[in-house]
C-alpha cells in the first residue's frame, strides 16, 4: 500500500491499543513496532490513530509515553 499511496496521500495507521492496556506497559516493544511501520512508510505522508482505548491500566502516562516514542522515532527517520 505504501508504494501505491507515496506521498500523494495520508497513509493512516490505526496502531493496535493493546500495548496500552497489558498489565506492563512494554516501551521497547512500542518503539520497536512504530520503528517498523514508519520505515515501511517512509516515503509517505503519514498519521497515526490511536483510538478504541477501552482500558490504559489507570495510567495515563502510558498515552503520553506512547506519543513521546513515536515522536522519537519519526524525529529519527
């Protein structure tokens, strides 16, 4: 899809919000999985969605963490 979208389109990703809700909250495996999608997308006009958060463990920081590393590793392409 990458390849056909380029940058003439937003290529929206809806990450899975299961990291969000597992009883630890595992950064590397967050970072490693944006990591992937975003070199895979790289030539593209991208966004992601983070959405259908039913449960965040009663930890918000997690939500904001997940911002901060996908941040990171857009900041690093």
């Amino acid at each position: 899809m990458a390849e056909m979208l380029g940058d003439q389109y937003i290529f929206s990703r809806k990450p899975s919000p299961t990291d969000l809700a597992l009883p630890s909250f595992d950064e590397a495996g967050v970072r490693a999985e944006l990591r992937a999608e975003m070199q895979l997308t790289r030539d593209c006009r991208m966004e992601f969605i983070m959405k259908d958060n039913h449960t965040i463990r009663h930890d918000p920081y997690r939500v904001v963490r997940w911002v901060q590393i996908a941040r990171e590793e857009a900041e690093a392409l």
